[in-house]
C-alpha cells in the first residue's frame, strides 16, 4: 500500500468500467453463509466490480467476531469472482497484527482476499470498540480509481475532500441506514457527485441487519458525476443495480 493508501494495478489502457451495487439478505454474525449468498449476487451482477454494505458479511452486528481473511469462508466468493473477472467490495469486521480493529471493506478478487479500506470515522457506539482507519484509500481496477468510504465516512467533509484529491474515478461505499435516512443518503451522493467530480456507487442495506435493524433503507445506486440515478434498487433484498460508465 502506497502512503496515500492506494491499492496498486497494473497500469492499462482505460475503457468502460461495469459497476454493480448489490443488496444481499443477511443471516447475522453468519459469515460462510453470507458469504454464498454474495457469491450469487456477483455471478448474477456479471460486472466487473461489485459493492456490497457496510459490514454486510455478518451483518451490522457491533459484536461479530472479526473475520480472518485466511478463513475457507472465503473460497467460494473468491471463486465467483474468477468465474465473473470481478472484484467484489465486501463489509466486514477485521483486525489487524496488533490486534486493533475496524469496520473494513475487503477486495475481493480470483486471486484472493485483502483490505482494502479502514473505516475513518467509525461512530461513537462502533468507536467503543473498532479503531480509526488510517484514512482515505484507492483501488484501481482495469485503470478506473475507486475512492472508498464506509457509511458515515460518506457525511464527513474532510473525509470527502481528502479522497477527490486522490483524483478518483469513483466514489464506492458501503452503507447501513434505516429507511428514514433515506434522503440522507441520496443527498451524500449528489454531494459526493460534485466534489469528486466523480460516479459514486453506493450499496445499502436490505432487510434485517443485525443489532435491531428490522428494516434498512436499501435504495442502492450508481450515481453520475452530476448527481443523476444511472441505475438503482428498491427495497428488497437480493437486489441489484448495474451501470457502465466511460
């Protein structure tokens, strides 16, 4: 990882990128089985990166144990994404050689399993046990630069700010939101939208999730640079929206 938290690529000739936000039902602090279920999301997406919700592989339980990215829950999601050529930007809690922990998003791809990103700004009910992440992170794909957050992140200026001065592409999060928020987090996009001058794809939560979530928002989306709707789900579970752009 470089100093500015970027994941390198090989450097490509750029052309369209298939971008997908999925909406996976959950079994709480069930991992091997959530990670099936993301498996079909990301054979049926058939895009080349697919994001899931903030902690959507145990669901957004505070107390889940951390997941080991050496662990044969994995394999079959890794699998998938040989099957597809995908990437898949999966939630969950890890930790790391010290012992510290975050909410993270995991890349997921043919060739295996690693952080990506470290949630920043983790809330103050999820700081009583998950440290900061470092800051702002890229991964590229395919020469595309997706800029990454982690749900409340998407509503910190600076944190904003910090990832459109890595020149992002895109903008990817995974979110938990009750469906109140809803409009909450249309606006975050249309923001995010400018100051990146940049697609956002944001992947929200469906049905029960964990810690007395009985409804979340759903309502995933891929967002132009303006801030328009260029594909978007409803509130049900298993759904899924795709968008290619350039």
């Amino acid at each position: 990882m470089t100093a500015a938290g970027e994941i390198e690529g090989q450097d490509v000739q750029r052309g369209t990128l298939s971008i997908a936000v999925a909406q996976p039902a959950c079994v709480a602090s069930d991992p091997a089985a959530n990670a099936r279920t993301h498996a079909d999301l990301v054979r049926r997406a058939a895009s080349r990166v697919v994001v899931f919700p903030e902690m959507s592989l145990t669901g957004y339980e505070l107390q889940a144990p951390v997941v080991d990215l050496d662990d044969e829950l994995w394999r079959p999601l890794v699998q998938a994404c040989a099957q597809r050529g995908a990437v898949a930007l999966v939630g969950a809690p890890v930790a790391d050689g010290s012992g510290a922990e975050f909410i993270a998003t995991v890349a997921v791809s043919g060739e295996g399993v690693r952080v990506a990103y470290r949630k920043a700004w983790p809330g103050s009910e999820e700081a009583a046990r998950f440290s900061p992440g470092p800051g702002p992170a890229v991964v590229q794909v395919d020469g595309w630069r997706i800029g990454l957050g982690i749900c409340r992140d998407t509503g910190v200026a600076e944190h904003v700010e910090a990832t459109a001065a890595l020149g992002v592409d895109v903008f990817a999060a995974g979110l938990a939101d009750v469906p109140e928020d809803s409009a909450v987090q249309r606006e975050r996009a249309e923001r995010i939208a400018r100051a990146c001058r940049a697609h956002v794809a944001f992947a929200s939560f469906a049905g029960p999730t964990g810690r007395g979530y009985e409804r979340t928002a759903g309502g995933s989306a891929v967002y132009s640079p303006a801030g328009s709707v260029l594909a978007g789900c409803g509130s049900g579970t298993g759904e899924i929206a795709t968008a290619v752009i350039g």
